[in-house]
C-alpha cells in the first residue's frame, strides 16, 4: 500500500514540477522581446556608459591630453597591451622633461581589467563603450591613442626674455669683482705660507 501512495505522490510531483516549468515558458513566450536588430538599429541602440570597449585618452578642449608618459600603466599591465615611447623636451628654466611621444594599446591581447585607468596618477585613461571594432587584420588592432596633432608650440620651450644691458654689465662686474677678491685672498695666503716657511729654515740654521 505504502509503495503505491509514493508512486502516486511522484508522480503529482512530477505533475507539479511540469506546470511550473511550462509556465515560466508561457511567461516568456507573450513577454516583449528585447533582442537587438543590429546592424539595423545602429542610429538608436544604446549602449551602457560603463561598457568597456576600447582604451582611449582623455582630452580637453583644446586638444591636449593628461598623460606625462610616467609608463605606470605599461608596468602594471599584465597582457603587455600597453607600450608607451618618449622624449625628452627643453622647459623654459633650461630643464629637461620627459614627455609622451606615441602611446600604443593591443586592443586584441585587453582583458578590458582597468588596472590601467585605476592607477593612472594623472587621470589620463577611461574606456569607451564603442564596440564596433571587428576588424579583417590582427595588426590593425593595435592602435596609437595619441593620434591628435598636438596643439602648435607644445613641444618648443618659448624663448627667454633678453636681459636688460646695464644689469647684465652689472652682473658682469660684480662676478670680476669676486674673482679679483678670491685671487687676492689665494695669493695673500701663499705669500704667507712661504714667509712662514722662510722664518722656520732660518730658525733652524740659528740653531745649528
């Protein structure tokens, strides 16, 4: 008896568990599709700002970027998808710096991580949500994101003000002032140094 009341309740359970199913499947059979009709939608499809599709430079308006070529993105990239090449250029003060010449990014080895844009220290890197990247060629994966032309004059030091003639004679005599006074002080003393040594010898020979 007992065996035919649980192949009985196995079966409602059985039952049961059909219904269910068939009705989440009723459910979403009358439920509005949201499938995208891409390429055909391309003007209206919306894409989630937090998409990550490709490695880009921030720019302003003026058409310079944040980055100062530090290369922290490079070292903590762990596909090495990022290569940075720099260069050294003159500042007004006469110093040297180093800046970014070409900033280039494999977006066909990116694990899209972020590492990159969370450690950047300048703030220069974000991910845009631009997907339509399929390409025929491997290598033209591999893009150089500082593709702008720079604004003019950004890579020449501006010229120094010319110096005022009178101060700069001024400057003049005043460094010959100090050589004289420096030579006179380095002669005074040797002639000390050797009347010392001229009154030691003469010593020496009273006593002998």
């Amino acid at each position: 008896m007992s065996s035919i009341l649980e192949y009985f309740k196995s079966v409602g359970q059985g039952i049961k568990s059909l219904l269910v199913g068939m009705g989440v499947t009723g459910k979403e059979l009358v439920t509005p599709k949201i499938t995208e009709q891409y390429p055909e939608n391309r003007k209206t499809l919306q894409i989630a700002d937090r998409f990550r599709a490709e490695l880009t430079l921030k720019y302003d308006a003026e058409g310079r970027h944040k980055c100062i070529g530090c290369g922290i993105c490079q070292m903590n990239c762990p596909n090495g998808t990022i290569r940075l090449e720099t260069k050294m250029v003159d500042l007004p003060d006469g110093k040297k710096k180093r800046k970014l010449d070409k900033y280039f990014y494999d977006l066909g080895s990116c694990t899209f991580c972020m590492l990159c844009v969370t450690t950047c220290p300048q703030n220069a890197l974000e991910f845009s949500n631009d997907f339509e990247q399929a390409v025929f060629e491997r290598d033209k994966l591999v893009k150089q994101l500082n593709y702008r032309p720079e604004p003019e004059g950004a890579d020449v030091a501006p010229a120094k003000p010319a110096m005022d003639p009178e101060k700069l004679a001024a400057i003049k005599a005043e460094a010959l002032k100090k050589a004289a006074a420096i030579k006179a002080a380095r002669e005074a003393a040797a002639k000390n140094a050797a009347d010392g040594n001229a009154n030691a010898a003469d010593g020496d020979a009273a006593k002998s």
